[in-house]
C-alpha cells in the first residue's frame, strides 16, 4: 500500500537470526579448534613420555645402548622425529633433523638427558575437527530454522494479521478484528486493537445519528425558511395591494365625485373649470403613482448577476445637480459636493444612476420642507464606490426606519408621495450587486449610503 517500507519482520528476523547464529558459529569453531589443539598438545606429551621413558630404559650409563638401528626403525615408522642423547660434556649422539625444542626431556638415574621429538598425529586431528564442525553447523541451521519458525508463529504471524486487519480498518471496513494469541505483547496489541474497532464503529453510528439529525434540522429549517419567505411575499403583497388601493383608488374615487357633480348641470363655468383643474391633478397623482410602480418593478437584478454596463459616478453627480438646481424645491437648500479625485468607474447605466441620486436627493428635500442643507459625499473604496446623501432635517422616524426601504412605506400626508422612491432606490443598487442603508445621524437628521461595486 503506497510507497515501500523496506525489509518485512520476517526478512529482518531471518537476517538477524542468521547474523546472529554466524557469529556464534565462528565463536565456537574457535573455541573447538583451541581445545582441539590443547589436546593435541597434550596427547604429543603423552606419547613422547612414553617413549622416551622407553629409550631411556635401554640407554645405558652414557647412552650408548641405543642402537642406531632400533632409533633408525622408530624415525621410519614415524614413532619419533629426532632423538638427542646429552652428557655433562654436551650432545652425544642424535638422531633426526627437525629443529626446536623438544616435546619431553627426560634424565635417567645416571644424569644421561634424552630429548624426543615426536611427531602430531595431523590426519586424525583434522578429521577430528572437520567432524566436529559439521555436527556444529548442524546444530546451529537445526537450531535457527526451530527458532525461526517459533518466532514466525508466536510474533510474526499475529503482527501480520493485525497489519491486515489495520489495512482493512483503514479502507472502513469497521467489523474487522483479529485472534487475541501469539506472545503476551502481542495479544495485548491484538485486544487493543479490537477495543479500538469497537470504538469506531461505536463513533461511526454516532455520527450517522448526528448527521441525521442535522439533515431533519435543515429539513425543517429550509421549511421554515420557505414559510418565512412566503410569509414575507404574502405581506409584502398585502401592503403592496394596500398601498395601491390607497394611492389608487382615493384619486379615482375623487374623480368619480367630481364627475357626478359636473354631471348634475348645476356649476357655473368657474366651477367646471376648477373641478377640470382637480380631475386633471388627481390623473396626473395616478400617472405618478403607476410610474414609480413600472420603475420599481423594471430594475430586477440581471439573471446571470453580470452588468455590462457602467458609468462615470462624477458625471452622473454633476448632470444630476445640474437638473435639480433651477427646480423650486431645491431653491432654499444648499447642496454640498465632496468627491473624491480620480473616482473609478461604477456599475450601471448613466440614466440608472441618475434616476438612484435623483430618487435620494428628492427624499432629502421632501424631509428637509424646502429649506436646510444637504451634503453629498462620494469616496473610493476597497472595490467599490460609496455615495452618501446627509440631510439636517428631523430624520427617519424609528418606528419605520427598518421597512423605510418597502413599498408605499412613508411618514408623508395622503397625496404628498407615493413611498416608492427609496424602494426603487433599492431596487436599482440590489440590481446593481450593491447596497443601501439608511440612518440617523447623531447631529441630526439622516443619512442614505450607497455602495456601487466598481466596474470591472
């Protein structure tokens, strides 16, 4: 599995046992040469005792008993390899020609010394040694191959079927276990790693409880999620509907009684034209409000999220103020510009953008009553452009501060706004992949900020 581990234990334990096993192959053949050659040594020794014990019986007073030819005889048969008879006045008579000391010195009652060499028995000895290594080696392979083959059964063989079964835990087969047998160690490990089988299927059911209980959670909580949103869409239906009907059917039913009155015949030309003049506002209030409904309705966001489009926001702030400068609401305010230098360049269309600062700036005016300041501030962010719109007016109340943004939501009286202009505001920023927020400045008055994301 995977990369290479190098040797297995079987091939270790065999190489060690082996080194092992040599090592004291080559300590014991050592050990048996040396005893081999002490007694060989000592088996010299005890031949040469006897036969100079022998020579030294048939010597005579001054050595002249042996017979040239007796010794003769003994170096033929290899019996001895050099024989040195010695007197007080030195060496007398010798026989042989190996050099070195002598294997026994022996002196006979009358002070003759003898010397003998005898020679090693090296045929026997080597067969002797040959012999006893062979039993040796013998032994020691018998004995390697029983210790190899207990080690393989008692250690190797267990660790081999928990690798296994550590292999097939690994691959999640979870009901995996192992014999508890082999060396006291090892059957430790085995137990361990069954108790530790058992945990893991014991989490893995667990955690199959836990994930199903976070799915019958998200269940739950998507369903609600989609009660919540259908919740909402009825409400913002319903007060879509209420504010239509409002902003609707009160010009209308104005309307109607105009109508019925001029239809009576009893006004006078003054009158008819006065009732012409409301008729035609309350036309003009439904034209108006059906507007600001086509427009919120038209700046849904793009299907694939992408906006080709974009614009040059300082333009768009400079054409904007241009167009509302000479409109008599505006004639008693006095508008501030702040822009940053070198702003990039925003998502959206000139016309878009224009109608977004044009819908603010109203806003701004209608709570300012005519006459006030407003500030309007453009700064380069981290991928976006924020705009802030300020005013010194009373504010937004906080009873509606949080639905400012729905449709027909406004603190204006009946015929003074639709409450469509900062929810087509919103619209048109969400369209865009931005945001909109509205708060109450602590000098007072409030602020409308606009984050348009950079063109890219």
């Amino acid at each position: 599995m995977g990369r290479p581990f190098g040797l297995g234990l079987r091939s270790q334990l065999m190489l060690a046992l082996i080194v092992a096993f040599g090592a004291a192959f080559v300590l014991l053949s050592l050990v048996t040469a040396r005893l081999d050659e002490s007694e060989n040594v000592l088996e010299r020794q005890t031949r040469a005792a006897g036969l100079a014990q022998a020579l030294a019986a048939g010597a005579g007073a001054a050595g002249e008993g042996l017979s040239d030819e007796a010794v003769g005889r003994m170096l033929e048969e290899g019996l001895v390899e050099r024989v040195e008879i010695h007197t007080l006045r030195g060496l007398q008579r010798s026989w042989g020609v190996l050099d070195g000391d002598p294997d026994l010195t022996v002196t006979t009652a009358t002070g003759v010394e003898l010397r003998v060499w005898v020679p090693a028995s090296y045929g026997a000895d080597a067969a002797r040694l040959s012999l006893s290594l062979f039993y040796l080696g013998l032994t020691a392979a018998t004995v390697l191959l029983l210790t190899y083959v207990l080690l393989t059964y008692f250690i190797v063989r267990p660790i081999d079927r928990l690798r296994l079964a550590s292999e097939r835990l690994a691959a999640g087969r979870l009901h995996t276990s192992v014999p508890v047998q082999g060396a006291a160690e090892v059957a430790r490990l085995a137990a361990s790693f069954n108790e530790m089988a058992a945990l893991l299927r014991e989490d893995r059911a667990a955690l199959q409880d836990r994930l199903g209980d976070l799915e019958r959670a998200t269940d739950e909580l998507t369903a609600a999620q989609e009660q919540l949103v259908r919740s909402a869409r009825l409400a913002a239906v319903g007060r879509l509907s209420a504010g239509v009907a409002h902003e609707i059917g009160n010009p209308l039913a104005a309307i109607r009684g105009l109508l019925d009155l001029m239809q009576s015949g009893d006004l006078d030309p003054e009158e008819e034209r006065e009732f012409l003049a409301r008729i035609q506002g309350e036309a003009e209030r439904i034209h108006y409000t059906i507007r600001d409904l086509l427009d919120f309705s038209r700046n849904a966001p793009a299907q694939d999220g992408r906006i080709e489009a974009s614009a040059d926001l300082s333009q768009v702030v400079s054409d904007t103020v241009k167009l509302i400068d000479r409109q008599a609401r505006f004639h008693d305010i006095d508008i501030a510009l702040r822009l940053d230098d070198e702003l990039p360049r925003v998502r959206g269309d000139h016309e878009r953008l224009r109608q977004l600062l044009l819908n603010l700036l109203f806003n701004a005016a209608d709570a300012l009553d005519g006459k006030g300041r407003i500030e309007l501030r453009a700064t380069n962010g981290v991928g976006v452009v924020q705009l802030i719109v300020e005013d010194d007016g009373p504010g937004i109340d906080r009873d509606i501060i949080e639905q400012v943004f729905d449709p027909f939501v406004t603190t204006k009286a009946p015929g003074q706004g639709t409450g469509l202009g900062l929810a087509v505001c919103h619209t048109i920023v969400e369209g865009l992949g931005g945001s909109i927020e509205a708060a109450n400045r602590e000098e007072g008055g409030a602020a409308l900020k606009v984050r348009l994301p950079v063109a890219t």
